[in-house]
C-alpha cells in the first residue's frame, strides 16, 4: 500500500551487519558479575564490536543436579548483560547441535559476515582435550583464553594447550585473527587475556541461593539473536550436547 511504513525485520538487520563477535558460552546457573566483566574487558582487549553469551541446554561436563530451566538462565543472563553490548541467546536449543564444534559451525553460516572469537576460561583450556573435534575448533576461529583463578596453572600443563603454545599471538597489531582489510589469517590464533581475575563463581552462588531461579518471572525470556522465545524447561528434559 503507497505510503505504508514496514518495520524492518531485527534478524535481517543483524546478518546484514559486519561485526566482530566474541562467543562466549556456558551454563550460566546463574550468570554474575564476573561474566559481565571478563566480557568486557575481553571486548575492550580484542577491539570486539559485540560479546555474545551462549546458554547452554545442557552441559554433559556439568551434573545435571542444580541446573536451573534455561529461561531462567536466560533471564538471569539478560539481567546482568543489561546496558551493555552483550547479546544473550540459548540459539543452540533451536539449532539442535549436539557438541560445541558443531554449533560454531552453523554459527558460521548463519552468519557469514561476522567474525567470531572463541573466549574461554582457563578452566575450560585445562580439559578442552576433552571436548568434540577440539582441534576443529581451534582452526574454525581464533580463541582467547581468560584467566580464572586456580586454573591457570592447570590450564599451561594441559594436552590442549600444548597443541596451541605455537599459535601463540600477540594482542595490539590489529584484531585477532584478521588482516586490517579484515581477512582472516590462518587459524589456530591463540590469546592470553591477563587482566585482574575475578573470584566470583556460579557455584558460590548457587551454594549460598539454591532456589534463586524460582524468584525469576513466569513469563518467557526473548532470545537476543533469534528474536524469539526461549523455550523452557529443565536441564534433564534438555540436556543434549555439553562443551565436549
């Protein structure tokens, strides 16, 4: 009809974007201050455009006793990331992908344009020799490791990070990964974060607030990539894949 306005669709708006996007994922039972921070110091350290949190279904690495529904972790997540260029998606449950390797892959072509950094905590890179296709992972997207105390240690010792020690790169020569002209280099890139590490812990958290998610609203979280929904549920009824 002449004259009538069409709203732009929010998904189109993103893929059409040329970002570079920092992956971050886990379970988020619940998500705290240190993710927020460790974010953002990743963000400003990476000269990222956006970090994007990935709430798991389900984690075959984590006991299924004590996860919270994934909207309430949702939730949790957008709460915390609120004001800042942070993206919270549990996308995974919609994809259906099974392992992490997987999932970063149909990240891949969903959205071509992006350019994606894996982030991580030590504690991940002290048993990533334990998840699916790991060294796949390493050559789709460069990846920075982020200290966690009491893992660092663990982390230098680990099969894994023995594999990367010679993808080793420097930070402040352009952005990980990629030519000026935005050109992807060779992966595996790999990059130590070191900045003040934060104490604060999920599990604390838990141990001291176990029922905190039956405080979150009833009505549905709405995913921040998808623009949809999140569909609830319990962590059993869920739990497919793992970072494995």
């Amino acid at each position: 009809m002449a004259g009538a306005r069409h709203r732009s669709d929010p998904a189109l708006t993103l893929v059409l974007q040329h970002k570079t996007i920092g992956l971050l994922g886990g379970s988020f039972n619940p998500a705290h201050a240190a993710h927020r921070r460790i974010s953002l110091h990743a963000r400003a350290a990476l000269g990222l455009d956006e970090v994007w949190w990935l709430v798991s279904p389900g984690n075959v690495l984590k006991p299924v006793e004590g996860m919270a529904p994934l909207a309430a972790r949702v939730v949790s997540a957008k709460r915390m990331a609120r004001c800042a260029p942070i993206r919270v998606s549990a996308i995974e449950a919609e994809l259906g992908t099974r392992y992490t390797v997987d999932t970063l892959a149909q990240l891949q072509r969903r959205f071509p344009r992006f350019r994606f950094v894996w982030l991580m905590g030590a504690d991940n890179l002290a048993q990533f020799h334990r998840w699916r296709d790991w060294r796949a992972i390493a050559r789709s997207m460069p990846i920075a490791v982020i200290a966690r105390p009491g893992y660092d240690s663990k982390a230098m010792a680990s099969p894994a990070m023995a594999w990367l020690r010679r993808w080793r790169r420097r930070l402040g020569q352009d952005r990980p990964g990629y030519g000026r002209l935005g050109v992807r280099r060779d992966t595996p890139a790999l990059y130590q974060l070191r900045f003040d590490p934060d104490p604060m812990s999920a599990t604390a958290l838990r141990a001291a607030d176990p029922d905190w998610h039956r405080r979150i609203p009833a009505y549905p979280a709405r995913d921040m990539l998808t623009f949809r929904p999140v569909r609830s549920g319990t962590a059993r009824s869920l739990r497919r894949k793992g970072r494995s």
